[in-house]
C-alpha cells in the first residue's frame, strides 16, 4: 500500500488541521446542523485517547520540503524518511534517512533532535525524551471549535465515503490571542469534510484570510498559507493520514521567502498489542 501524502509537519498547521472531525449525518428525517455536528466532534474527540490505547500499528512516512527564491526556483531540497510506530496511544518517530541516504547514528540523532524542537516551538509541548513516544493529539477541542463559525454545507463523498461538509471562518468579535499560534488560528478559515458514520476528518482544506505581521511587520510576515490534509479508513477501522500538502510565502526581516511542504506514507501494517520491548 502506497499513499502521496503532502505534509505540514510544523505542529502549528498539524493543529489546525485537527480543529474539525464529525458527526453523523442525521437523527430521523432532520439533518445535523453544524453546531450539532461541532458538539459531536468534541466529544468523539474526547475519547480518542482510549481508542487509540487499544490501536496499534507502523507505517513509513516520507517528507520533502522545498525553499523557494523570488522566480519559484528551488534553492533547497530536503527529504526524509522516517519509521512511525503508534502503540497504545503513544507516537513515536524514527529517522532512518535523509535526502535518500543512510546518515550516521550521530548525524542521524542530530536531525531528529532538530525535529522534535521545531515541533515543540510551534505546539508547545516539550521535545520527547530519548526512548520515549508522544501521546496523539486530540483532533478537537471545545475551546478551539469556539474560534470559528461553521456552516453546513452539501454532503460530498470522499473514498467512497459519505462526508458531512462545514465551511468554517473566524468569529467576530474578539479572539483569544496570547501567542503566535492563536493569531494564526484566529486567521483560518476553510472547508472539511467529515466522516458520516464515524464522525472522523477526512479531508480539510484551510487558508489564512488575512497576512500576519511580526512585530509590526519588521520581523517579518505571512502572506500565504495554504494546506489540504485528508485521512483514510483502514480495515480494521483505524484512521491514518492519507494525504496532505501545504505552501507557505511570507517574508523574513528583509528576505522573501516559498516553502512548500510534501509527504509520502507507506507500508502500514497493525501490530499485535504485545508491548514493544
């Protein structure tokens, strides 16, 4: 089994992707409204812990990431392959290559440690300790659904599923705003689609409505954000990423700046429940 995946592995746009899973498609002859289905996402999200406990399995996830000049040409290319292992409940990632080779432990070691600082930036968790797994992250929260406004939309089906269909834009009024993250979240809008029956993301489409500046634009600013993301079902009912891409332009102090972000999973495989020795 093979997938093409386009990745935003930068916790933050992880974050925002998970906003949103769903509900059901009606109760009798009266379709959910959007608040409904919203309510219903939090709580199956609140119980993603305790299935995911009993959920274990490994794939192969594939990351390239491209920095682009001011005429779209691409001054650097990264790729990296790592081995996934989710085990009750706990996510663990493992670099084995990097830009198609083989690197040294050392080398090897050095770049994860890069990863999980990065993540930890963004999403403020602290970086994982040697050894040890992340536990997933909830897909929905009720103070993160708060931010928006949904809207149903037509029902739409998404790999030979029914999905639910939301738009989705900021409140007025206003938002909570302590960090960088929430100013981001608070610029989001866009579709997703939500698994009728299991009321998992299935696919979701984001974009920033308006740019964000840092302090006061000299920093630096986001212009562009762009990402889609887009799980399937596996047979024996786990959800796993499935696809996903995201383009980034903005500026940094003087300099413009492209980055596009892509992924690639593979190899999925459930696993016993024995623990991992």
């Amino acid at each position: 089994m093979k997938r093409i995946i386009c990745n935003w592995n930068t916790l933050v746009l992880w974050v925002v992707l998970g906003v949103l899973t769903g509900e059901g498609v009606a109760r009798g002859d009266t379709p959910l409204t959007a608040d409904e289905i919203i309510r219903r996402t939090v709580e199956r999200s609140e119980t993603a812990e305790e299935r995911e406990a009993a959920s274990n399995y490994q794939f192969r996830k594939r990351t390239v990431t491209e920095e682009l000049d001011s005429k779209g040409r691409i001054t650097t290319r990264k790729e990296k392959l790592y081995d996934v292992l989710v085990q009750a409940g706990q996510s663990k990632e493992k670099l084995v290559e990097v830009n198609g080779k083989a690197l040294p432990p050392r080398e090897l070691k050095k770049q994860a440690d890069h990863d999980a600082a990065e993540r930890a930036k963004y999403s403020k968790e602290k970086p994982a300790r040697k050894h040890k797994g992340q536990p997933k992250e909830k897909l929905a929260t009720e103070e993160l659904t708060a931010r928006y406004h949904f809207t149903r939309l037509a029902d739409e089906t998404v790999n030979g599923r029914v999905t639910l269909v939301l738009a989705f834009e900021p409140k007025s009024g206003k938002l909570p705003e302590h960090e960088l993250t929430d100013r981001f979240l608070n610029q989001m809008e866009g579709k997703v689609w939500i698994d009728a029956e299991e009321f998992e993301l299935a696919r979701a489409d984001i974009h920033l409505r308006a740019e964000i500046t840092l302090w006061g634009g000299v920093l630096g600013k986001l212009r562009r954000c762009e990402f889609s993301f887009s799980q399937v079902r596996e047979a024996d009912g786990i959800w796993v990423e499935a696809a996903s891409k995201g383009i980034f332009e903005g500026r940094k102090l003087l300099d413009s700046m492209t980055i596009k972000s892509t992924t690639e999973v593979s190899d999925f495989r459930p696993l016993s429940a024995t623990p991992e020795p």
